[in-house]
C-alpha cells in the first residue's frame, strides 16, 4: 500500500471543548481554515494533543468524523486510534476509514505492553485488519506509552507482516536520527518527524514530513526554518529553530501542556481547556503566557493581533 507522501507541516489538532468539558465540534471548521491557509498540508487527529486518550469511544467518533469530513479535498487526514482495548482502537479503526480517513495510527496501550517487536506487531494487527483498505502509521512515543523498539527491527518485521504498515510516527528523539538507514531498507515507507523542537535536525536528516502540536498555531516560524534549510541558509533556518524552541520553552514554563490548547487563543480560536488528568490553566498563566510571547515577538512573526491574544 502506497504512503501519503507528505511534504510539510501536519498539525496535530487539538480538540475543542467547552468550559464544562464537552466536545465544541463547531469550531473544526474554523480550524481547518486556519491550518489551511497556515499552508498545513495535513491533520493528525485524536492523538496526544488531541486528547485521544481523555476521549470516550463516541466522542473519538465524533472528532474524527468532524475533522475527516471537513478536512476532505484540503487536506490530509490521520485518526489516531490507539486504545487500552485492542478491540476499540480496531472499531475506531473502522470507523476511521468508513468516514474516508486517509490514514490511521495508533499507539500502544498504557498499562498492559507487548513483548518486544514481535508482540507489538501483533498488537496493531486487528488494528490493521479493521481498516483494511487505509494506510497504517504506527505510532511511536516512548515517553508516553512506555515502550522502546529497534527501529530497524520493527520495520523489517513489519513491513512483511502488516500489510498496510506504511511509515512512523517518530516522537522520539533518542531515535529519530535512524532515518536514513530506515528509508535504505525500505525506501518505499514514510517516516514523519514528531519532535517540533527538532524539526531542523530531521529536515537535516531527510525527514520531509513533521507532525507537530505547534504547528497549530505557529506554521510561519516553521515555514521559515525550511525555507531557509532548502535554500542552504543554515544561519537562519538555526535562528528560526530557536525560536520556535524559545516559544515552546515559554509555553511548558507557564502553562504546562495547558499550552497546547490555550496557544489556539492567541490566533483568535477559542478551544477551550484540557480535560483532566491533564491540569487547566490559570487566569494568571495565560496572562504570563501573552506577556512573554509579546515580549520575544512572537505575535509579529506569525502575523497574529495582539487584540485577539486576551
């Protein structure tokens, strides 16, 4: 099965709730609008900024289908269907293609964990066979479903065992540098960047696509690292990455991964907050949120109106 083949920014979209917790599925369109005149080339749907996983079944039905349909002939669309029941991430699975997703993904469960490549294979094949017509991403993030693999082993193996395995998700840093011996042993795969922080490295490395929370809210900056990358200006593709490090550095002091979210408001789109476990912020952290963006110029570099960041 043919990968997507993406060349940029995949925004790893939030989900957009209101103060009381319940989904705001009239704000996607809004969102989409803006991802796509940010010149983001495709959405990742219902993974970690997205809240999958705080997310009932119903609801990740919903979000999906809002996204997918909204998203279709603009963009790409991802759902990311990862589950603690193999069973329900293979529904969503399901789901996901039934609505005409053009891809799925999915990461590991948070309790139980397979056994080595072997076992992890077998846990995304229901996953696989659910959706058996949609190209398949597994999704790697050691951080937090606990799980490490050989990057060369996994793929070897899965390659020849899933038939829809077409690439990576990698939000790993600490192995996101095997890159180019990944794409030497099967050239035909796509592995997509996941570290935002990182996105000059992997640009350097041969990644062509990233998917990012920040590209959410701040596709300029990145637009901006590649352009210069492709250019060969490395002095100011570096300048650029370090800003947008400077910008997440400023988000995760003031408002932890509250940020995520509330960073949709400094664009003029209100998404309201995170749903626990994860904490809300404060009045007082977003205010320092808005001083210290305004005082890097963050709002000039991306084009947003400082009347809109209340």
């Amino acid at each position: 099965m043919e990968p997507l083949n993406m060349k940029g920014l995949v925004a790893a979209v939030v989900t957009p709730m209101t103060e009381e917790g319940e989904l705001r599925l009239d704000m996607v369109p809004r969102i989409v609008e803006h991802l796509s005149k940010s010149g983001v080339v495709g959405i990742y749907i219902a993974g970690s900024t997205g809240e999958g996983m705080s997310l009932t079944g119903d609801e990740r039905r919903a979000v999906a289908e809002a996204y997918v349909r909204t998203a279709k002939g603009r963009m790409h669309s991802i759902v990311q269907v990862g589950h603690n029941c193999t069973k329900v991430s293979a529904a969503l699975a399901t789901h996901a293609e039934m609505v005409g997703a053009d891809a799925v993904s999915a990461t590991l469960p948070g309790h139980f964990k397979p056994n080595g490549e072997t076992g992890l294979i077998e846990s995304m094949r229901p996953i696989v066979e659910a959706a058996a017509e949609t190209p398949f991403y597994y999704y790697h993030i050691p951080q937090l479903s606990g799980v490490t693999i050989d990057p060369m082993r996994f793929t070897d193996l899965a390659t020849n065992r899933l038939s829809t395995f077409c690439g990576i998700k990698y939000s790993d840093g600490a192995t996101m540098h095997y890159h180019p011996l990944l794409q030497k042993i099967a050239p035909d795969l796509e592995f997509l960047s996941g570290s935002d922080e990182g996105y000059l490295q992997a640009l350097a490395q041969g990644y062509q696509g990233a998917v990012g929370s920040t590209y959410n809210y701040a596709a300029p900056i990145y637009h901006r690292v590649r352009d210069a990358f492709e250019a060969g200006d490395l002095d100011t593709a570096r300048l650029w990455q370090g800003r947008a490090i400077e910008m997440i550095d400023i988000m995760l002091a003031t408002c932890s991964r509250a940020s995520l979210k509330a960073m949709m408001t400094r664009v003029g789109i209100d998404c309201g907050p995170v749903r626990r476990p994860l904490e809300p912020a404060t009045e007082e952290q977003l205010g320092e949120l808005r001083r210290r963006l305004e005082e890097m110029g963050w709002f000039d570099w991306i084009g947003a109106e400082r009347s809109i960041a209340v």
